[in-house]
C-alpha cells in the first residue's frame, strides 16, 4: 500500500488542454473523494491557463513526502517542473508512445485520444463509491474535446466518445464549453479572412506566406500565425497546405513553416530542412526564402508523384 497522505499532480512544459483538464480533474476528484488529503496541482509556468485555475506551490520537502502522479508527459525532460523525480512514489499517466517508461507505476494506454479519456474511464469505473462533480467532468470534457480537435481525429474512437457521452450525463454545458475553448475574437477572424486572402493556390497546394511586416500589422507572432494553419484544411480540392512565416528579428530574414497533407508524408519533406512532426503535420524551422520555394515545389510535385 503507498502512503498517499500527500498527492502532488504533475503536468507538461507549455500544458495544452489535455493536460490542464486532466490535471485539475484530478485533484478535483481527489479532494472531493479523499478530503483528508492534501492535493496539488504544480507547474511553474503560470499565465498559460486559460480558463483553469492558478497551480497550486509546493516546497521541496512536500513533494518528497508526496506521491506524484504525471499526466499527459511522454518523457521525464518534459515534466514541467523537475523535482517530480524527487517524490516518494511516482505514477505516470499518458497515452503518448511510452518511448520512455519512467515513475514506479505507469498507466499508460496508446490508443486513448486524450489523457482526460483514461481518466473518465477510471472515475466511470469507480462510481458510485467515489463521486464525480461537473467541474471534474467539465475538466475532463475539454481535454477530449481538444486533443480530438472536436472529435475529428483519426484517435476519436468509440472509447473517446463513450467517455464524452459519460461526462455529458453529468450536465456538462456542451455549447458554453465549445464556445470557451473555440471562438475567436474579432481581430482573430480578421486575421482568418487576411489568411484566406493571402494564399497562394498553385495545382493542389495552397500557401501563405507572411513576412515581417505582415506580423507587426496584425500584432502577432510567427507561431501565432502559423496556428491558424487550420484554415486551409478543409478544401476539397487542396492535397497540401502551408503557412511560413518570417523571423521578427529585423536582422534575420529567415522563415519557419508549418506543413499539412491530406495524404504525403510532409514530415519526410521537413525532415530534409531540419524540421519534422507527423506524416500529415510537420514543422521546420530557420528556412531561407529560397528553402521556403524548394519545400512548396517539393509539396507540388509529390502529390502529383503520388497522383500517377
Ligand atoms: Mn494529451
């Protein structure tokens, strides 16, 4: 039996959705099951939150006497917030391909879409000894939501939405939810439709390319910019699609990019420039304009390779 007067719950470096929901979800659960324990929600970076709560502080001695519990983090280098290491007991819960096994107990299942997804089954498989409250449900839901893109990933499966399905009988709000976690702003669609306006359409591929000055127009950084990469993929007729965006720094003319396909494998055309990422989603960094040329004709012509 482990000793769990103090449970200290870990997540990633720059948590996304999954994380934080499964992360919040879980201490919710602990403290409204287990209100004699003491349950932590750590993470140093702060300000990244969105509509979650602000992380818990612990010192060293507390996450000594602690046992740890890491979610969504497929290796220890990760782990936002080191001295998870230095826990008396450590359980690691991720759906990552465990590449890296690390901590005294793992649970760890692939096939999930989402960490909140195990953890919905685990706390369905508890009732009704053990409650689950609409916050922790509502925790748990946006984790799904997110990591499924709204259930549109090819990792939504019937598991992912039987957990959905189990969460949304706890009278999770659906809509409030999704306009929470999705609706933009209105600089936000301006900048959508500057996106659409800006693209480059050459047989299959669509492009955008967007200097530096372009950026200080709309006040936004290049990853920002790049995140509404989402914009070009759904047209039927685009096989690839890309957005580059150049340095901000006045002195470095480079451009990072990031590649999307219906079918090639982008990441094998990233990976010739440094970059990588999935067969249908990659990334590359630090490209010339001439790299920027090369890696939109390659995207052109593999398609059409793939077309014969
Ligand atoms: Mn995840």
């Amino acid at each position: 039996m482990i000793a769990a007067d103090i449970i200290t719950i870990f997540r990633h470096q720059r948590p996304d959705c999954d994380a934080l929901g499964a992360q919040f979800g879980l201490k919710y659960w602990l403290q409204e099951n287990f209100p004699d324990k003491t349950v932590l929600a750590l993470g140093l970076e702060q300000g990244i939150q969105g509509d979650f709560p602000a992380s818990d502080t612990a010192d060293d001695d507390i996450i000594r006497h602690s046992t740890a519990v890491i979610l969504d983090t497929a290796g220890q280098d990760m782990v936002d917030d080191a001295r998870f290491a230095q826990a008396a007991f450590r359980i690691k819960i991720d759906h990552h391909p465990d590449h890296e096994p690390y901590g005294d107990l793992r649970c760890v299942d692939e096939k999930a879409a989402a960490v909140c997804e195990i953890l919905a089954h685990l706390f369905a498989s508890l009732e009704p000894e053990y409650n689950v409250s609409l916050r922790t449900a509502e925790c748990l839901y946006r984790g799904l939501l997110t990591d499924t893109l709204c259930f549109r990933t090819a990792n939504t499966t019937a598991s992912t939405l039987a957990a959905a399905s189990w969460l949304a009988s706890k009278g999770i709000h659906i809509p409030e939810l999704n306009r929470e976690l999705f609706d933009q702003t209105l600089h936000e669609f301006s900048f959508s439709g500057f996106i659409r306006r800006s693209v480059v359409i050459r047989e299959s591929s669509a492009c955008v390319i967007l200097n530096r000055q372009d950026l200080l127009d709309w006040h936004m950084t290049g990853s920002e910019a790049r995140n509404f990469i989402d914009e070009l993929g759904h047209v039927r007729e685009f096989q690839t699609w890309a957005i580059f965006t150049q340095h901000e720094d006045p002195e470095d003319d480079r451009y990072d990019g990031s590649l999307r396909s219906k079918h090639i494998a982008v990441n094998e055309i990233a990976r010739q420039y440094g970059g990588g990422g999935h067969r249908n989603a990659a990334g590359v960094k630090n490209l010339s304009r001439t790299d920027v040329d090369e890696i939109i004709d390659k995207m052109i012509s593999e398609v059409s390779v793939c077309d014969q």
